[in-house]
C-alpha cells in the first residue's frame, strides 16, 4: 500500500518560459521610465540646447552669436596719424598717434565716430572687416556732441551700414552690448544692460551733453565711437566715455543716444558742423537779483540784436538799448523750458526748425513777458 505525501508537488517554469516572461516586462519597464523622463522635463521648462560640433549653446547664446556675426562688418577700427619731425632732419612724417572704433553709415562711405578720437590727428585711416585700410577726410565733426564723420572712398560691396534704432523708448534693465576695438584688440564683443537713463556728461569744449545712456557693458580705450546695439542689433548709442579712476572699465559707460545721433549726423554731412535754429541775439550768462526779490536767478541777458532776424522782429529788448538803469531783456526759459546759460538756451532750441516759432519767457524791467520769436538757422561753417 502506497503512503499518503501531505506536501504538495511542486512544478518549476522552463529557461525559456521565464525569458518569455521577462521580455515584455522589461520591455515595459523601459517605456515608462522614458516617459516620466521626457515628462519631468517638460515641466521644469528647461530650453532644449542644440548640439553643435564645438559643444552645446542654449538660444540666447546662439541669439549673441549671430547678433556679432551680422552687426561686425559694420564696425571698423580708426587709426588717427600725427605729424613728427624725424630725428636729426628736416623732415616729418605722419606716425600713429591713437586710435578707435567707429561705424558705417551709409553706402556713400560715411564713418561716425567721436570727435574726441580725431580731435588731435593730422590725418585717420579706417580698417573694414575685410581688414583693408583707407585714407579717410574729415566731413564734419560737433564737439559739443563728441561726433565726427568721416568719409572713405571704398565700393559699395564692403560698406555694410549699421541699422538705425531709436532711443525714446529705452528702458533700464534692458540688453545692451557694446562692439569695438579696445585696446586696439580687432572687433570685440561686450554685453551688460542699461543701467541708468538720462545722465549728463561734458564735451571736450565743456558743454554738456544730456539724455546720455550709462551701460554697464565693458567699454574700455579704443572702444570710443563704437556702436551700443539693443538686442535685435540695432545701433541705440555711440560708445563714448567711461568713469574710472584707472582709466579701464569699472562697469560704468556712457553714449550717446542715438536720436541726437539721428540729426547731428545728416548736418555734419551736408554742412560740416550743426545748423541749429536761433532767435538771433548775441547774449551771456548773467546771475542777476531782481528789484524787490531776496533770491538771485540765473539767465541769458540779450546783449545784441541781429537786425532782419526773429529777436529782431518780435523787438526784444538788447543791452545795448539800455536807458537809465534799465538793461537788456533776460531770457528765463524757451517754451516753457527753464534756461539759466548759454548752454541751456542752445539745447533747448536744438528740439525746432528753421521757421519755427517758440515763445520766448523774458524779465524785462523785472516784470516777465512772453515774447513769440521766429527762429532761424545759423550761417554754416566754411570747411
């Protein structure tokens, strides 16, 4: 008789009925762990970066890169030449003396820069991207405004000029970068933001220059003349100066904006220095205490009269005229601007035309009046 086994048999799976199990489960496995992957990255909104064969560059980098690749060509590097004697002899010869940046503005070969890099030169050569180099002349130049134009005579196939932006609606935070030849290093890229609106800097003349952009883009010797660009590459200010004790960036620069760019240049061109309106009158700073009041005030006193102009015909009142103790008409303001100098008198007319009238605010005999004045262009300057 056979003994009863309690204990049930056991059966085991063949090799190949666990590798048949296994196949799809792993297989499974795999899906799922791709999907939570491309999943979690997907939410944490993380920008794919494109693969290139020096590395892998993210959207902004690319958006840099290409930015300098287009805008470079319009830049160029400015050498200014002096006259020196040549030792023991007679003669002299042209030797470099500095140098700076510059952009192309047109396809006619005009060049802006700042005046204060050709100030001293006796003669400039500008190199294209191309590296060629031409002799240049000086056009016109406001040293008022720190801008000079050159003009070369190169083909229309190397002159990229730079595109024009605006300077109204800039605003502090924004991209900025700033290309030039610092130290004389050929075509260098800095970037920063706008870091403050409306400074005020003094020319070589010591006139000031107001609406100026201060960037923190590294702007260094060699860079001046250069072109500031906003992020779509356009030109918003001419690199011009910095503020360093060292004589290096110290992470404040400053330029020219480029809606004062925008009329200075044409004029420059076309006359050789600016034509601004004028209310024809010859007048000088004064500071001057009116009968009855216990506080100076600053004005322009009018101390001649140009006869057939605007000042003229609206009759105002010059020094030259006095009687008694009466004295010439004093200007307090322009359009409801206040003026206490020359300068501010000369900025303010700089925003009219030629024809244009302005209501001028005047003391006259302590009293103020408002005088409507038609204005009219200065004589050019002869080249």
């Amino acid at each position: 008789m056979d003994e009863y086994d309690p204990q049930p048999t056991r059966r085991t799976l063949s090799p190949v009925a666990r590798l048949l199990i296994w196949i799809p489960a792993l297989a499974v496995a795999f899906y799922l762990g791709v999907t939570w992957r491309t999943g979690n990255a997907g939410q944490r909104g993380a920008a794919a970066p494109r693969a290139t064969s020096d590395g892998v560059l993210q959207d902004s980098e690319l958006a840099t890169i290409a930015l300098f690749r287009d805008a470079s060509p319009s830049v160029v590097f400015i050498t200014t030449l002096s006259r020196q004697r040549i030792p023991f002899s007679r003669q002299t010869a042209e030797v470099p003396s500095g140098s700076g940046s510059g952009f192309i503005w047109d396809g006619q070969g005009h060049i802006v820069t700042n005046y204060h890099v050709i100030a001293t030169a006796s003669a400039a050569r500008v190199t294209l991207a191309d590296q060629s180099e031409w002799d240049a002349k000086v056009v016109g130049w406001a040293e008022e405004k720190d801008l000079a134009v050159l003009e070369i005579d190169a083909p229309a196939e190397l002159l990229q000029p730079i595109p024009v932006g605006g300077s109204k609606g800039l605003q502090v935070g924004q991209m900025v970068l700033a290309i030039g030849n610092p130290f004389g290093l050929d075509h260098t890229l800095t970037t920063g933001v706008i870091s403050a609106l409306g400074r005020e800097i003094l020319s070589l003349d010591r006139k000031p220059i107001r609406d100026v952009i201060q960037t923190d883009a590294a702007i260094n010797p060699g860079n001046s003349g250069g072109p500031l660009l906003d992020s779509s590459g356009r030109l918003i200010g001419v690199n011009t100066q910095i503020f360093s004790p060292s004589g290096a960036s110290a992470g404040i620069g400053f330029a020219i904006p480029v809606d004062t760019v925008n009329w200075v240049v044409p004029d420059l061109i076309q006359y050789g220095e600016i034509r601004r309106p004028a209310l024809g009158i010859s007048g000088f700073s004064v500071t001057y205490l009116p009968r009855g009041a216990k506080e100076r005030l600053r004005a322009v006193l009018v101390q001649e009269i140009i006869p057939g102009l605007g000042a003229a015909e609206a009759r105002l009142r010059a020094q030259g005229a006095m009687r008694g103790d009466q004295i010439g008409d004093l200007i307090v303001g322009i359009a409801g601007e206040k003026v206490e100098n020359m300068d501010d008198l000369m900025l303010a007319l700089e925003k009219y035309r030629d024809g244009d009238t302005v209501t001028v605010t005047v003391l006259r005999d302590d009293k103020p009046a408002e005088v409507p004045v038609r204005l009219s262009m200065n004589a050019p300057r002869r080249r």
